[in-house]
C-alpha cells in the first residue's frame, strides 16, 4: 500500500504526523505529506488509522 495527501484538503492539523512520522512529514508549504515509496507492512494499521483520523479526509490508500 502507499499512502497519499490531498494538498488541497490538507489543513495542517498534523494529527497524521503524530500517528505515524515514519510515513507522514511536513512538507515545505506546512502540509502533510507521505512518502513516496511502498508503506512498510508494520506500519499499515497506523497508516489507516491516520486516513480514518483526518479530519478532512485529505489522505487516502493507493495500492
């Protein structure tokens, strides 16, 4: 799975940066972002919550 953030509906809460840093960081606007590579099989449960959690919806799965 890989993940991905929406910019334009990212508000910068950061509540995905909190749930799992290894895959969510700031980028150079103050919005999340994901990494680009596929997302390591023990961090998935914390990738989902993080997309469950987004209070805007900004950030979904690609398979």
């Amino acid at each position: 799975m890989k993940a991905y953030v929406d910019q334009d509906l990212c508000i910068s809460c950061g509540l995905c940066i909190s749930i799992c840093e290894e895959v969510f960081s700031w980028n150079d606007d103050d919005k999340a972002q994901a990494i680009d590579e596929e997302v390591p099989e023990e961090l998935e449960d914390s990738v989902k919550e993080a997309i469950e959690s987004c209070p805007t919806e900004a950030i979904s799965e690609i398979e």
